[in-house]
C-alpha cells in the first residue's frame, strides 16, 4: 500500500473507451491521480502529451496504445493491466496468487468483451467509418446481441455462483468487480434492450453491478464532472439500428 | 520456483490457437505438464474433459474459454494470464512489480494482434463460416496488412531499441518473448508476403524471434510432435487472398 502515491493515467480525453476501467479503479481505491490529456497544455496536459509517450519520447518500455499509467519512472500499458497494477497495490485484488490471477482472468475476460461490443460497429477495420461498414455491422451486432451478450453475463453470473458472492472472487470487492459494472453499463447505454432482455436470466449480476455503483467513492465518481458520459466516440455507441438487429 | 509442479493445460486439439503460447512458456521453462484434451479418453483426457470443466463441473471459478491451466485446486484462465502465472514461477518474467507489468503489457498487445488476425477471417461472427463473410474479410485483411502488421512489428521493434536488448525486456528471456515470438510465426505462415515486406523494417524483431527458437527448450519442443502444424483451422490460416489484399 503506498497510500499518498499519485500517478498519472494517459487517455483520450473525450471518451471513457477502455481508459474507464483504470480510472474506476483509481477513484475506487481513493489514490491520487492526474488525468493528463484531459488538463489544459499548460499543465502539462492535453493529447499532445500523451502522443509524445506513444511516440517514445520517455524513456523505459514504451505503450502501444492508450490507456497508460506513468508511476515515477516506469510506463505501463494495457487496460487490465493497469487496473491489476493498481488494485494489487492499494487494497482492490486479493493477496494470494490464486486469486490475483482469477482477478485479472475476469479482467480480460472484460476486455473480450470490450473488444467484440467494439467489433459491432467496427467489424472491418477501426480506421474506417461506421457508416461505411454498416452492412457488416449490422451482421455482426446481430450475432453479438443473440449469442455473445448471453453467453458473457451468463458467465459472470456462474462465477458469482461459484464464489459465492457477494463479490465475483468472494468475501472482498476487487478491481474484477468494477470492470464487471463498467462492462454492463456500457452495454446498458449500447444495447439497451438486448440487455434488458439479458439481465433478466443474471439477477445476482445486476445486484452486484448495483452494489459496485453505491460503493462511496465509486458513487462520488459517478456523480462527478469526472465520470465523461457515453456517447458515439466510445467503444460503447447507442446506435438503435444494432440492438437487438437481426 | 517450483522446478516440480506439474500442470494441466486444456486446450483443443487440432489448432495451436490461443493455447501455443502457454504450451510455449511450459515449454520453454520445462516444467512437466499433460496436453489434456490431446490425451486419450481412458487417460482422462479429449474435448469432453475440457468442456466439463467450462461448464463448471470442478469447484471454483470456472473458465470463460480455452486455454485454462489446472494447478491442483486453482484453474486459470486467459492465455496471456496463464503465460504470467507459469513465467512468474518458473524463471521466464522479471522480478520487480514494473518488469512483471512490463511482460504482461508485451502479453497483451500481443493477445490483441492474435484478435486482430482472426477478425481478418471473422469479421463479422466466430459462429459463421469464413466462406460466409469473405468479403468483409477481404477488406478486414486490407487493413490489416497495410496497418495493423507493420504497426504491431513495428512497435515491438522500438521496444527492443528502448530495452537494449538483447531480449525485449533486456538481458533476460520472458514469456513476453515467447509471447512475439509466436505471433510472428503465425503471421509468417498466414501472410508470408506481408510479412516478409514488414520484416525488413524490423532486423531487430528477426533477430530475437531467431534467438528465441534456437534456444533449447523452444528448438526441441518445435521438433517434436507436440507442436501441432499450423492450419486453416486455427487463429493464423493461410489464405492467400487475404495475405497483402488490397
């Protein structure tokens, strides 16, 4: 526990994207932090600052892609991992080596999931427009909505199951948790009604995603001018004609 | 360091898929495992052992998908995750809390090169047949040859420069380096002529993917039987309308 660290998290600036799931555990775990690209240039900020670490213009290993973590010296990418770094120092993932890796195994299953809700409308390719891959999108959202939603929440619901609760590892909330809620909220926004539908069949889920959402720091978070809302930038975009399509 | 564990892994049968990059870092680290579902029925082994356990039929948290590790009581699931556990105790990841974050960061951006080069084929679903969506994965593979390979090879190449080698984290192997070292054999076999363009940006990159196969444990593991052929089942599939398409 290093109680009065401070970092500083790289991501877009106008997205929650997969920069969210390390700040819910940053706000969650109370430590201080800056979100670089969102201050204004002359704090050091804005996305230049953050195109200047891709590029390598620190030293050490550099990232691939945003989200990252600069902690002193050392720069570290990769959503889950970030959220792992940070959840195993400061009280949000369990102290064992068994449970350390069943945190992070639940993490990057998140991350699937991220991964293909984004492929619903960018099955192409992520450089061209939506509304030039709309045909595939549609197509793709339609297996999504019908197959994996189900099988993801399903899954989640079996490992509270098996944990037996009330968090997904058991007796102690993790970062595993808030990449859960974080996950069902952007479907929530996305897909309103294929997850409605869903829910229904995963009731010890939607308690958990509630009982994450009223934790203390997490609800001040969510009320806060910090929590960037959803909106069609994101990983996670309200386009009606993708929920549910078939 | 426990130089006698003996390990499950579980994966299917007939692909080296998600599951080559544990079965490397066991490998390499040469430790004992059993290939489970490459067993015999009568020695607990095939498929239907594997889907058991998916379906929860041991205690504990269960597994999402292939590959999963059996440690005793504990199952561990994801395979970047895996390769982390097993690197982690047996000699192939860093010591200090920014090296582990380090090879699990190159893990990762690998895991999501392997993602993408599977969209190139399933663009639109993992259920549907590639025959079904060959148009979309013709444009799918368009960018990712021209983008996304120099892109990812590129950057693993800078990291090189940004260690000093002569493996990606520095003076000692990781499964980090197991992890690329894969994932440039299958694009080398998926797309040889993109590959073979990229490479030449990339001598750095060549030449530790050289070192990693000659290193012993890799070099006779990659002779053997137990290293399944690629094929046109698994994540990198040869077809060569897809390799440079444009």
């Amino acid at each position: 526990m290093a109680a009065t660290a401070s970092y500083d998290l790289y991501y877009w600036p106008f997205i929650q994207g997969r920069g969210e799931f390390p700040r819910l555990v940053l706000e969650a775990a109370g430590v201080s932090y800056r979100d670089v690209a969102r201050l204004p240039a002359e704090q050091g900020g804005g996305v230049d600052a953050m195109l200047s670490i891709m590029r390598g213009d620190k030293p050490g290993i550099p990232p691939y892609a945003p989200p990252f973590l600069v902690d002193g010296d050392v720069t570290i990418a990769q959503s889950a991992n970030v959220c792992r770094y940070v959840g195993e120092r400061h009280g949000l993932a369990p102290d064992d080596a068994a449970g350390r890796a069943h945190a992070l195994q639940l993490a990057l299953t998140v991350a699937d999931l991220v991964d293909e809700a984004h492929q619903t409308h960018h099955p192409i390719s992520g450089s061209l427009y939506y509304e030039d891959q709309k045909g595939a999108a549609q197509l793709a959202a339609s297996a999504f909505c019908t197959e994996r939603v189900p099988a993801f929440l399903g899954y989640f619901e079996r490992v509270l199951a098996a944990s037996g609760g009330p968090w997904l590892l058991g007796p102690r909330v993790s970062y595993a948790d808030l990449c859960v809620f974080q996950a069902v909220a952007g479907l929530d926004y996305a897909f309103p009604r294929t997850t409605a539908r869903v829910k229904r069949q995963t009731p010890v889920l939607v308690d958990l995603c509630a009982r994450v959402a009223e934790t203390k720091n997490v609800a001040a978070y969510l009320a806060s001018e910090r929590r960037i809302a959803f909106n069609e930038m994101g990983i996670f975009r309200r386009y009606p004609e993708l929920d549910d399509a078939s």
